[in-house]
C-alpha cells in the first residue's frame, strides 16, 4: 500500500512543473527522483524499512512540496 501511494503521489508532482521556478523544478524532480530510488530498493529486496518507514516518509515530503507549489502559484 505505502509504495504506490508513494508512486501515485511521486507521479503527481508532474502537473506542478508548468508553473514551478526553476528551484521548484529541480525540488521536484529530486523528490520524484528519491521516491523512485525508495520503491525500487524496496521491489528489488523486498526491504520492510523501505516499505514501513521511507515510504510514507517520502510520501509526507512530497506532500509537504505540494502544499508549497499551491501556495506560492
């Protein structure tokens, strides 16, 4: 559940990069780029960590991001 909450989330970030500065863009990019590598490592080794505690972790963060391009746009 955590890793394509985290995908769909990760993903979402696509329709702010329009609008977004350059900073906000590569902000973006880096936490699209961080949740990736987090699903990966967590299919490839099937990591509990990566599931239970990076995930939702990131998953906060890209949130947290989204609030600040709503706001700022």
């Amino acid at each position: 559940m955590q890793l394509s909450e985290l995908e769909q989330e990760a993903n979402s970030l696509d329709e702010y990069l329009t609008n977004a500065s350059e900073e906000q863009i590569q902000e973006i990019k880096q936490q699209q780029e961080n949740a990736h590598t987090i699903i990966n490592i967590a299919k490839q080794t099937n990591s509990q960590r990566h599931r239970e505690f990076l995930a939702p972790k990131q998953t906060k963060q890209i949130r947290r991001l989204k609030e600040q391009l709503e706001k700022s746009s």
